[in-house]
C-alpha cells in the first residue's frame, strides 16, 4: 500500500476502496450521501463501494449529476443531504459528479446563490473551512478532481464557472484503478486525455513551483507510454494504474493554474444545448493551443518532448494529433457538432475564464477568436 499526503489523504491501490470505511470512521461521518450519476449506478459501481466500505444499503444515493454539472442538480442534490441528515459526501464516479459533491458540501454550509463563490467574481475569500467531509472515490482517470481545489459548475444563466479554494479539497481520495477496469475505449480516450492536458498547462503555466512541474512531467510520461494501452485493452491492470495516477498527478498540479486550453472548453462545456465531454474539447483544442505558445515556451517544451519520448525539436502539437487519431478522437470542434456562431459567441467567457491568467503566452480576444477558427475546422 502506498499512503499520499501531498494536499490531502490520498489511499493509492489495486482495492483501496475496501478502505473506505476506515476513512470514513476517522472522518467521524456516519451517514454520507454518494454523489453519482445514473451510469456508474448501471454499470454497479455503486453497489460494490456500498458493500465494500460496509455501508447500509440504504445509504442515500443521488445519481442526477448531469454530464456538466449545474447549479439546479448542486441545489437539488444539497437538499436531498439535508433531508436525509447526511454528514458527509462521498463523490463516486468522474469529474462531474466530483465537482458536483464539492458543491453540495460548500452549499451545505453556505448562503445562496452559487455564483457568490465563484472565482472570477471574487468567491475565492467567501469560501470558508465550514463544511462536511467529502470524499472522492474516481472512476475514470482523468479530471484529478479528487485532490483538486475547484469545482466547475454550469450557472442557471449559462456560464460554467469555477469554484476555487483549498477549502473545497476533498478531504479523502481513493484512488482504485480496479474501478476503471470496465469504463468504455471512448471514455477512457477522453478522460486520459483531460489526464494529459492537466499534465502539460499546468507545467507550462509561469506561476513558479518546480516540484509541481516535476510531477507534471512524470504524469505526462505515464499517459503517453499508457493512455493508448488502456483504450486497446480496457482489462490491462498496468496501464490502468498507470492513467489513475497521471490524473492523480495532473490534479497535484493545478496549483499552478492551467491555460487556453481549459480557458475554451470551460466555455465550450456550458452550452445547454449540447453534450460536449471536457476530456474530448482539451485533446481537439490542445494541438492549435500548443501551436500558439511555441514562440514562448521553447524551452519547456523541449521538457515537454523528452518526457513523451519523442526526439529532439519534434513537433509536440503534430504528436497530440496523431496521438488523438490513434484514440479515434475527433479533429475538430465541427466534428463535435460545434458552430461559429458559438465560438464566436463564447470568446469573452474565454477571455473571462479563470485559467486564462495562466496560459504559457498571454491571450486576449483576438488570439482566442484565432484559436477557436482553428480549432473548429483545422488550421487550414
């Protein structure tokens, strides 16, 4: 077994769910609500971590996290602990349902609206210590929401903000590769390479932390010699393993802020109209963000290059379309049933986004109007 603190509690193993129950004792939590959605209840997940950390079985469970998590399903889930008289949240699943129980703890505890906590509006100091546990137990490896301190959640107005603190830091993670064992080709593509492109914004962020970039460039080694191994063969423990801890270290590092990518699919992800996957938009847009700050980051993409393997001055945006390809990935934003219109409509929220001050090369409207055109339909 291999016990983590770097932020928060990380247990870290084949079956570390077993360990829930222990965790959730030392926490002094009785009664959790899981927060999940209706996939991971299917797929039975749910009842194996009920069974696994000797829950009741009539443990409350709230599987309405939608695909983007929004401020209805944070409210409605936040009711249902109350009524229940839950004290904690054990977050179950991928990303949504992560941010969304990070959520419902901060709602726990905290006046209404939502949006008074959200980063850009000046939330960060509003969000206090006073809240209930939460515990992430992931099942995908991809967002590191499970030791990440913000939470991206859709407003009833339309906009997908961030919600920041170390406050908001799950209090436990879990991390059990065996729980992403049955996850489809398609999801593992997409999460590994939201795992990926944590691994290299953060490290080409300007903010200076070098034990953080030290772990970015050890995740992104793992999900480049990993990620395609584990879309091939969904039953390769190894390469599992491998992926749960490249998410775990791209979570480690968001201390150092991401960059344009997330900037463009944070504002891509709060189209109510559509159903765009987060993991999916970072690998389409990453290629044409990495093009935009070469001129800037040379020498940290030669870094970059040595911790993918790839030989010296290769093309790193060239690689992530190949690489995206190998995954059957689409090509392009259009692909995903994106419009101008929407882009275009979508730059200021871009340029607004909380990541935008982190990008490896300053960005501001007209670069990100670029950024979408070619993300859209290919740099031609």
């Amino acid at each position: 077994m291999s016990l983590i603190t770097y932020l928060t509690r990380i247990q870290f193993e084949r079956g570390a769910v077993r360990l829930l129950g222990e965790e959730l004792a030392l926490l002094g939590a009785c009664r959790p609500l899981i927060v999940t959605d209706r996939g991971v209840v299917a797929a039975g997940l749910i009842a194996r971590v009920i069974e696994a950390a000797g829950l009741p079985a009539a443990t409350p469970v709230f599987d309405g996290t939608p695909e983007n998590p929004t401020e209805e399903a944070t409210i409605e889930a936040r009711d249902r602990f109350k009524a229940e008289g839950c004290d904690a949240v054990i977050a179950v699943s991928g990303g949504s349902p992560l941010d969304l129980a990070k959520g419902v703890a901060l709602l726990a505890t905290h006046e209404e609206p939502l949006a008074t906590y959200a980063a850009i509006l000046g939330g960060i100091p509003r969000i206090r210590a006073d809240r209930p546990p939460v515990v992430a137990v992931p099942t995908t490896a991809g967002t590191g929401s499970e030791v990440g301190r913000a939470a991206l959640i859709t407003l009833a107005d339309g906009r997908k903000l961030g919600f920041i603190s170390p406050h908001l830091i799950p209090n436990v993670a879990i991390c059990d590769p065996e729980l992403t064992l049955g996850l489809p080709a398609g999801l593992t593509a997409a999460t590994g390479m939201d795992a990926l492109t944590h691994c290299i914004e953060t490290y080409l962020s300007p903010r200076h932390n070098p034990p953080a970039e030290a772990i970015a460039l050890d995740g992104l080694g793992r999900a480049v010699r990993s990620l395609a191994r584990a879309v091939r063969d969904g039953a390769d423990i190894e390469a599992r393993e491998d992926m749960m801890m490249a998410a775990l270290e791209g979570g480690m590092t968001f201390q150092k802020g991401l960059g344009a990518v997330h900037s463009m699919s944070h504002a891509l992800g709060g189209l109510k109209a559509k159903r765009l996957h987060h993991g999916t938009l970072n690998a389409v847009i990453l290629p044409h963000v990495l093009r935009f700050n070469a001129p800037a980051c040379e020498r940290k993409y030669a870094a970059l290059r040595r911790a993918m393997g790839l030989p010296e001055g290769a093309d790193l945006a060239a690689a992530i379309e190949a690489l995206n390809r190998d995954l059957g990935l689409p090509a392009d934003l259009a692909a995903m049933g994106v419009t101008q219109a929407e882009c275009e409509a979508l730059v200021p929220r871009a340029v607004e986004d909380h990541s935008t001050a982190t990008n490896g090369r300053p960005v501001g409207a007209e670069e990100f109007r670029e950024l979408f055109r070619v993300s859209l339909h290919g740099a031609a």
